[in-house]
C-alpha cells in the first residue's frame, strides 16, 4: 500500500521510469503498470521506453496502442536502436497472432509488421523466428522452412562457440534460450527434424535441469530415427542404431528430470512424463551397446576374409 501510495504522488516522470523499469524485472506487473502510467501522465510526449515497457504488461489493443506510440517515439528519439524497434514490430506481429487473431485484418496488419521488423533489423534472429511462426499458420511452409533456416545461420555457431570453445557471443547475436527454443518448436513442425535436434541439442547444454529442452531433443532423435526406419531406401543399419542409441539415452535423461520436476510441480512435468514413457515403449528394445556393434561387424569382416580363403 505504501509504495502504491509514493507512486501516486510522485511528480517525477523520469524517477517513474526509472521504478517502472526495475518493478518490471521483479516482475511486480501491478505496481509497474501503476508507476509507467503515471509518468505518461506526466509526460506522454516524451520516453519511448516506458511505452513498450507498459505494453509487454498489458493485452490486446491497449498492449498494441502502447507499442504504437513507443515506436512513434523511439523513431524520434533514438532513431539508430534498430533492434528495439524491430523487437517492437515483433511484438506487434506476436498480438495480431494471438490476443488480436480476430480482428479484421489481423492476417495482413501481422504481415506487414513482421516486414518491418526484418526491415528494421536484419541481424536480429527474433525477428526471423516470429516471420517463421507467422510463415507457418499462413501455411507457407517452404518459406517457413528458409526462414527458420536463414534465421538460424544467424547465432547458432555463435552459440556453439560459446558452449564448446569459452568464446562470447556477440551482442547482436544474443539471443536467449526461449526464442531458441521456439525456433526448435518451429523446426519439429516443420519436420526439420536435424535442425530440431541441433538447437535442442545445443540448448539442453545450457538448461541442464529441464526436461521440456531435454524431451524435445529426444523427441527430434525418435522421429528422425523412426523417418529412417521407415524409409526402404536407407539401409545404414549403423546410422539408425546410432540415431536409437541416442534417442535411449536421451529419453532416459529427459525421465529423469520430469520425474524430478513432477515432484516439484512444475507445470507440463506429467504430460512429458507420460510422453516420454511412451516414447520409450514405441522405441522397442535398445539396440547393442556400440562396443558390442563394433565386435559383431569385425567378426562379419572375418568371416568374409574366411570365405575369400
């Protein structure tokens, strides 16, 4: 109540803002709303930053009126930060997909702003994965698939650098674990499913501990060992026991952690429980340890040499 109370009769547009910006890394949505709307009170005309802030705590059209007139400003006020203003058009493009689906033109107001968010920057990997979500319910899947593609040219082996070499990833390639993620999401519904494995892969090296990361990795590996299994024409019965050697081991890691997180309750744990259980069930027997493999292959020379003799 106190804190509500100095915010009420604060005067001070630029303290509000300052305020506003760490109650919304506290993620105290209330009393950010409270101080942001006060300091545009105050002064409307000026500080894009609070504009955008306010609008990742609100919804629908007022969330989409307060990222309008951010941009307004931000194009005025720091016109060379390209990249926030082409994460504001991906916000933008994420509304029409989703709390403002049903408006009348919400298909082509989310085109054009997922065109000016690439157009604004077109280093920023954000922006190609919201086009690719955009791409994918338009059903343009081939352009779905060279956008996530394109996209991920951007900070993949940046990211493999960081993880295998100790090597900083550059700030305009930073992107965090969540839109990657996404982009993984993305991958699996397209069926790229050796782009799924890679990013999931290289994400579950990062967030150690949870096993939605860890269940889609092992999901990618099951349906790219089950896309070879199936297919008459591949016949690499070493590939496939390596794509299910993998996908065992993945499986059993991922039923780990649920069954930790299911302890914890932690929200989706069950259903990836469950999910991975049958997994593993569909899975069949696993196939031989790969020392095992490699034995059976050199008696197979042998007995080929024998015969040659």
């Amino acid at each position: 109540m106190q804190q509500k109370k100095v915010i009420r009769i604060c005067d001070d547009a630029t303290l509000l803002n300052e305020v506003g910006g760490i109650l919304a890394q506290a993620g105290e949505k209330s009393l950010t709303q409270k101080a942001l709307r006060r300091s545009i009170t105050l002064l409307p005309e000026k500080g894009f930053e609070k504009y955008l802030t306010l609008a990742q705590f609100c919804t629908g059209a007022e969330s989409l009126k307060f990222i309008t007139k951010g941009v307004e400003l931000l194009r005025t006020e720091a016109p060379e930060d390209k990249r926030r203003l082409s994460e504001a058009y991906c916000n933008v493009a994420e509304l029409y997909m989703t709390d403002l689906c049903q408006e009348k033109n919400a298909q082509s107001s989310c085109e054009c702003a997922v065109k000016a968010a690439l157009e604004a920057d077109r280093t920023n990997a954000g922006a190609y994965i919201v086009a690719t979500s955009f791409l994918i319910s338009s059903s343009k899947f081939d352009e779905a698939k060279k956008m996530l593609l394109d996209g991920k040219s951007l900070w993949y082996e940046k990211y493999e650098d960081l993880i295998y070499e100790k090597v900083e990833v550059p700030v305009e390639s930073k992107i965090d674990s969540e839109k990657r993620m996404n982009a993984c999401r993305y991958a699996i519904e397209l069926e790229m499913w050796d782009d799924a494995i890679q990013i999931a892969r290289q994400v579950s090296e990062e967030e150690v501990e949870d096993c939605e990361t860890r269940y889609f990795l092992a999901y990618g590996l099951f349906r790219r060992w089950k896309e070879m299994v199936e297919d008459t024409k591949f016949t690499n019965e070493d590939e496939i026991n390596d794509y299910k050697r993998d996908c065992f081991e993945e499986a059993n890691e991922t039923l780990r952690l649920a069954e930790a997180a299911v302890k914890q309750r932690e929200a989706g744990a069950k259903d990836i429980l469950n999910e991975t259980k049958q997994m593993l069930d569909d899975l069949g027997p696993p196939p031989p340890p790969e020392e095992e493999e490699d034995a059976m292959n050199e008696e197979d020379w042998e007995t080929d040499d024998e015969m040659n003799e």
